[in-house]
C-alpha cells in the first residue's frame, strides 16, 4: 500500500465517531434486535463509516447500575437499562414512579404514559448527564420460585426473593412477606443455582434469555410490575460531538419508530417464548384469576405509604403527572 493511502486510511479511521454500548441486554435477544434497528437509523442518517458501534452485551462490563454510573461519568458512551437501573445508578429514585406495583393494567397504559412524559424524563436524565434517545421495553414482570408456586402472598412468606436493586423492590418483597435478596445481574443465575435465593420476578424474556428460568420450577405470570427502559448516551461525550453527528445519534424523527418497533419486537418475542416454553413442561406456568391478583394488590397496599416514600419529593410530583396522564387515557378508552 502507497504512503498516500496508509494516510487516507489513518484520516478515515480517525474521522469516525466510535461508540461502546454496554447493556444487561443478551445477545440474540429482541432487544439487541432493537439496538440494531437503531444502529442502522444512525448509519442512514451520519452515511456508511462515519458512526460506528461496538456492543458489550449480557452484562460484559458488569451490573447495569455499574454501567449506568460509567456512562454519567462519560467511560461508556451509551447503555441500554431499565428505569430500575438509572434510578440507581444516578440516585434519581423519582424515576421509579413508572415501576410501581400495580400501576399500569395494559400494554397500551404504559406506551401512552410514556410517550407523553418523554421529554420531561429527557430534561430530568440531562441533569445528571444522560442523553436520553428512545424508550426501550423490558416488560410485565412475574414470580419465578424453585420450591413452590406463587399463588397468594402467604405463598411468598418466608422465601429468600432476588430483588432488584432499588428501594420500591425491596419494600414490594417485605410488604409480601418475602425476604429480599439485592443482587446485580450478573450475580442471579449462580444465586439461584446455589440456593441463595429461591426465586425472582422478572419478564419471561429475560428469565429465559439469561437462564434464570431453568433454575426454578414455577413461573408465576403475575404481571405485578411493568418496567420500562431506555436507549441513553453520556452527555459528556454527546456534547463533545459536531452538530451532524449530534443529529444523527438522536435520530429524532425515527424515534417514534423505533420505539414501536422495539416494543412490538419485545411483545411478539414474548408471546412464542411463553408458548414454546410451556410446551416443554419442565416448568409449571400458573395465571392469577382477578381476585388472586387483587389479594397481591391488597397485600401491596399497606406498604404502599412507605414505597411513595422512597420517590422523594420530586417522585411524589412526577408520581402525579404519571396518574393525570393514566386517567386521561383510560377517560378516552372509555369514551370510545
């Protein structure tokens, strides 16, 4: 190769804008499915070779409030989390009123709440330094239990559960009678196959994904909690970038897209995933009746003081836009 074109590949090299996305998300996953729609929306609109994307995946650069605290500190460019996981890592417990139990019924609750609340989250994330993108999708959360199904709270007393990290996770788990474990991602699969724990909650995705689900023997499809995420970028590095490459990152005029496509990707999944893995029998899957579900409400409700609490004042407000917003859309459903 001529002098002349080790230069122009040096310059070409050096040209480009080179991102790391760290994630909790597996790989073959519907949510790297989503990541590389999202991916291909930013290498439309930068052209070919002047954005490029590397992806540490299934928990590679450890836990996500880990990664989430990298990525305020500008050491990982962007990260795909839940809201459990950036209310954490970035001490905002204000953004665990979309995690609260029993908040939301429907699919269509959650994606109406969301989207009108979007740019008020991305102010609240750009104060600590996160650009936020576009929603992600992690899903309805249910029981998982090595020892016995999870029919009643009373069938939760006593048993050690991994919690998330997060206050409202760990209060959830007392108010049922259940002994909350905290553990990082990464830490669950070896929890469970050693007894540290005898079950979680979590979407039937991720249990299967990551391969929680096969270490218990009753799945639970209680969707007690929805939890959404997000696509987020440092801001110290975005705000380091020309306004074309600025532009392209955000691709807002495909966010819209994107975030349906993420959803309807994380859905579908969902829905084959439960089946085949029903089909198999290894483990027993049980759907609350309304009152079995109402008795968890009920049990919930107690604790329900304390888990507002750990909102903090700007919780508390936020907590009220989400409800104003909840009851805005169900007074349309109804009007239909």
């Amino acid at each position: 190769m001529s002098i002349w074109r080790w230069i122009w590949a040096i310059a070409l090299v050096w040209g480009q804008v080179r991102l790391r996305v760290g994630s909790m998300v597996p790989y073959d996953s519907p949510w790297e499915e989503a990541l590389n729609l999202y991916i291909k929306a930013v290498e439309k609109v930068a052209g070919p070779g002047k954005i490029t994307f590397r992806k540490f995946l299934s928990g590679q650069l450890g836990g996500e409030v880990e990664m989430v605290r990298s990525v305020r500190m500008g050491t990982l460019e962007a990260g795909m989390f839940s809201i459990g996981a950036l209310a954490e890592g970035l001490s905002m417990p204000e953004l665990m009123v979309l995690e609260m139990p029993f908040l939301f019924e429907s699919d269509e609750e959650v994606d109406y709440v969301m989207d009108a609340l979007f740019e008020d989250f991305k102010r609240r994330l750009a104060e600590k330094d996160l650009v936020l993108v576009f929603w992600g999708v992690n899903g309805w959360r249910h029981f998982g239990c090595a020892s016995r199904p999870i029919l009643s709270p009373n069938d939760l007393k006593g048993l050690k559960m991994r919690a998330q990290e997060t206050p409202i996770y760990i209060e959830m788990y007392k108010a049922l009678g259940a002994t909350p474990v905290p553990l990082a991602g990464p830490e669950v699969l070896m929890a469970l196959k050693n007894r540290m724990v005898e079950g979680f909650d979590q979407t039937v995705v991720f249990s299967v994904s990551t391969g929680w689900i096969q270490q218990v023997k009753h799945f639970t499809l209680s969707a007690h909690i929805y939890q959404p995420g997000g696509l987020v970028l440092s801001k110290k590095f975005f705000d380091k970038q020309p306004p074309e490459v600025q532009r392209a990152l955000l691709v807002e005029a495909e966010r819209a897209a994107l975030q349906a496509a993420g959803r309807k990707l994380v859905r579908e999944d969902e829905q084959s995933i439960l089946a085949s893995v029903e089909k198999e029998g290894n483990i027993r899957f049980y759907r609350l009746s309304p009152q079995q579900r109402e008795a968890f409400q009920k049990a919930i409700q107690g604790a329900m003081p304390r888990i507002e609490a750990q909102l903090g004042p700007a919780g508390k407000e936020l907590l009220t836009q989400v409800r104003t917003k909840l009851a805005e859309y169900r007074k349309k459903k109804t009007a239909k």
